[in-house]
C-alpha cells in the first residue's frame, strides 16, 4: 500500500478517536474484535499510533479498547492547522 495512503488512514483513525473523546468525555474507545480481519490497515494504524504514543491501545478478554493522549490531541490539532504531523 502507498505510503501516502496509509498516511491518511492513520490521520483518520486518530481523527475518529478524537471525536470519541471529544463526544464521550474522554471515555476508551470500544475496537471490534474481528477489526485485524475485517481492515488490517486500520488495525496496523492503531497498532502504529500506539508505538509511537498517540493513542493507548490495549487488548483485553472482552475486547480491544483505544484512547487517545494528549500527544495525539496535539497531533490532529497540528493537522488541522495544516502544520507538519508527525503521524506518517
């Protein structure tokens, strides 16, 4: 996939969890289990943004669950001022 791409699907899936925060109150996002078989992509994205500590992702017994930091607040808030991400 090019790189550029998956580039867009990182900056999406941080996006969404942005949102969640934004509307739950900072609540952790619910992943579906069968996300890796459904869309590897955005399962890699949210495993990428977690190395590099955007999000929090963690896998669980009842589920997967992500939350965004502070770090990927900056972050999307940086790509929404048209600034450089670090994200890609």
């Amino acid at each position: 996939m090019l790189s550029v791409k998956r580039c867009q699907i990182r900056i999406d899936v941080l996006q969404e969890l942005y949102q969640f925060h934004l509307m739950e109150r900072g609540k952790k996002a619910l992943i579906p289990q069968n996300l890796a078989d459904r869309n590897p992509e955005k399962f890699f994205a949210l495993e990428y943004l977690a190395d590099k500590r955007l999000i929090r992702f963690k896998t669980e017994d009842d589920g997967s669950f992500a939350k965004i930091t502070a770090s990927g607040i900056k972050q999307i808030k940086n790509v929404h001022k048209g600034l450089n991400a670090a994200i890609c």
